[in-house]
C-alpha cells in the first residue's frame, strides 16, 4: 500500500495469482525464503525489513533462534479479548475498523515505554 502497487500487480511481478497472494498476506500460507527474496526485490526493500521489531539481537549469536526474544502471545483467551473481538466484528465500516485497529495498536506501543 505505500508503494501504492496493488496486489494484482505485486502478484503478476511474483507471477502468482491476487487469491494466493491473499493467502500470503492473511498467513494462510507460509512464505519461503525464495519468495521472501523476491518481495523483498520487488518492494525495493532488504529482507531483514520483514524481521524489523521481531527479534531481539541474538546475542551476537546469528541462527540461534532458542535465544531470540518473541513478541508476547495475545491474551486470545481472556473474556475481554473474546467481548472486543465479538464487538469489533460487529463494526460494518471498514474504515471505522481500521482506525480502531490503529487506536488499539498505538495504545499498545504506549505501554512499551
């Protein structure tokens, strides 16, 4: 979207389909480290863009995932999750969606501090 390229076009550089790069995008498909090079190719950007905020530095370590620092699990299970995910489902705008979307994930990076 910043590069304001569609998926139909990142698609035909990919020479994929719209529906299997949804699948892509959406995690329903994984995504191997060919293909990772050739997004990062046709976005203009490196590969380790991908990772940016993902991991922590691996104690000088390269390839040594076991000491990688993961991004907190989501409290999937909480009642207050399952109340905002039924409510948040029920929003019909899309653009109300993503600003909540947005409200919701600043919020979260405020309590980093």
């Amino acid at each position: 979207m910043t590069l304001g390229m569609s998926q139909g076009d990142l698609a035909k550089l990919l020479g994929l389909t719209v529906h299997e790069v949804q699948k892509y995008e959406k995690g329903a498909n994984r995504i191997g480290a060919g293909r990772l090079f050739d997004l990062a190719r046709i976005l203009d950007v490196g590969v380790l863009y991908f990772y940016d905020g993902l991991l922590e530095p691996l104690s000088g370590r390269p390839g040594f995932a076991e000491d990688a620092v993961l991004p907190p699990t989501p409290p999937a299970h909480t009642a207050e999750a399952t109340q905002l995910l039924i409510a948040f489902g029920r929003i019909q705008d899309q653009k109300v969606r993503r600003r909540l979307l947005d409200l919701v994930r600043a919020l979260a990076d405020g309590q980093q501090d």
